[in-house]
C-alpha cells in the first residue's frame, strides 16, 4: 500500500500514523551505546593503562636522577624491577601469594556467608535494622587495623586472629551492599512472590537476592577489597613463624631493613593481586549482571 494511502487509512480508522524514521531513532535512544569491539576494543583498553604506566615510570626516574632523596628512600625504578625478578627467580613469589591469597579467599568466604543472612535480616526485619544498623553502618568505618591488637590479645598469633580482622573487615559491607540492593527492588516484586505463594527462603532465595544483585555484587567487591586491606594489616602486625611468611610480612621485613627497593616491591605485588582478582573476578560478574539487565553499554 503506498504511505499517502496508508496514512489516509490510519486517519480516517484513528489511528496515529508514525514516521519509520521517527520510530528508528526512537528505537535508538533505547539501546544501549556502542562500544568498540574487536582489535580495536582491545587496543583501546591495553593502550591507555600502558602509557599510563610508562608516564608514571618515567616521573619515577626522573625523580630518582634528580636526587632529591637518598637512595633508600626512592630506588630506581630498575633497582625494583630487580629486587621483583629476583623473588620470580627464587620461587618465593608462589609462597607469599598462596599464604595471603588463601587467607583472603577463605576470610572472604566465611564473611559472605556470615554477612548475607545478616542482610537479609536488617533488610526485612525493621527491629534488626534499628537495633544493629547503626552498628554495622560504624564498624565500615572503622580502620580494620584497629581490631589487630584486639584481635591477637583474644587469640594470640595465630590465624584465627588474621581471620577476626578480615571478618570484621568485610562482613559490614557485604551487609550493608545486600540491605542497599534490596532498599532498591519495587514492592510490587515480593508482593508477586507472596501471591504466588512463595515462603520467607523461598522469597529470598528466587525473588530477594536476584532482583538485588547490582547492590549485592557492589557490597561484595568492597567487601574483597576489605578482606585484602584488614588482611595485609593483620600480617603487617602480627608476625610469627607460625603464620608462615606472606605478603604482610615481606612488606615488614623490608621496612625492617629499610630495603626499599624489596618495599616497593611488596607493594607492587599486593597490587598486582587486588587488580588481578578485579579484572578476573569481579569485573565478568559485574558485566554478565548488567547484560542480564540490558545495560550492556554500562561496561
């Protein structure tokens, strides 16, 4: 049918007639914006971290030939890469990974598991929340450092003390994330739920935790980034034979002998682990959540 027809009949039937043009860019604004894919993608997203790296190696050098502080205090930066390549050489890299990795992992593991069915409470139990929401919201704020001396008069140098610091850590952050992505979910979602019959764990489990999982997935990347800094603060502090020779512990063996160079790389590597579980871990989850939500774009 010709459109001057077409628009005749839509007219006289009172039907509005819309423009296949309009509709298009209507259609447009709806969909998420591109990005790039491919080599070109890739590129972008190598290039500038790297040069952005090679930027700050560069002000580091130029730093360290100006000599505006003694060697022990700013090594060159080839005299890190070194002191790097020696503990690859060695192999003792692999032993100071696997010993706070997997403290960080478990503690994280305990606090998911102890900080979901917290949340959930605070999130639907109006007395839990005003009873100890104040005190989770306070213990966030709280420098996990502080729970190390704490935590070693109650349970001397032993790894349970490590874990009380990463506990303390993460758990109030997991929770507040969960009560944060349920605050969020239309009421209209458990009613639904309710209708249909389902009971408190079954609410929870099928409508509760996925419509509240951009805030949950949040509350568990602080919660990680809390584990590895309340971690690296307990082997900073507590240090013992029996708690084998993490990255904590390194790091306070350079200080002790203002090495440097053996600091700086220490360093490097606890970044290198927070980056890593981000890019491998987080970030996948972060971007099949948001796919699953049709905000591709967001990532």
């Amino acid at each position: 049918m010709p459109p001057e027809v077409e628009e005749a009949t839509d007219a006289a039937a009172g039907k509005p007639h819309y423009d296949d043009d309009a509709v298009q860019g209507l259609d447009a604004l709806d969909a998420p914006p591109s990005t790039p894919r491919g080599r070109t993608g890739l590129l972008r997203a190598l290039l500038a971290p790297v040069v952005a790296l090679v930027v700050l190696v560069a002000i580091w050098q130029a730093l360290w030939a100006a000599a505006f502080w003694p060697e022990y205090q700013l090594p060159a930066p080839i005299a890190v890469w070194d002191q790097f390549a020696k503990l690859v050489d060695t192999g003792q890299v692999w032993e100071l990974l696997w010993v706070s990795v997997h403290r960080a992992v478990i503690g994280f593991a305990i606090s998911l598991v102890v900080a979901t069915p917290l949340g959930l409470l605070m999130a639907k139990v109006s007395l839990v929340r005003a009873a100890i929401g104040p005190i989770v919201s306070g213990l966030q704020s709280l420098p996990s450092v502080a729970w190390v001396p704490a935590a070693v008069l109650w349970f001397g140098l032993t790894d349970a003390a490590i874990y009380t610091v990463v506990l303390l850590g993460a758990v109030p952050s997991i929770a507040n994330g969960l009560v944060a992505g349920i605050d969020q979910i239309p009421p209209i979602l458990p009613r639904v739920g309710q209708v249909l019959g389902a009971g408190r764990l079954a609410s929870a489990r099928y409508i509760l935790l996925p419509a509240a999982l951009p805030g949950y997935l949040a509350g568990l990347k602080q919660g990680w980034a809390f584990s590895w800094r309340s971690l690296m603060a307990a082997e900073l502090i507590a240090t013992s034979p029996q708690l084998g020779f993490g990255l904590g512990q390194y790091l306070d063996n350079g200080r002790a002998l203002s090495d440097m160079s053996m600091v700086m790389s220490g360093i490097l590597l606890i970044f290198l682990v927070g980056v890593g579980i981000e890019l491998a871990v987080f970030r996948p989850l972060e971007r099949a959540v948001l796919r699953a939500r049709g905000l591709t774009g967001a990532l």
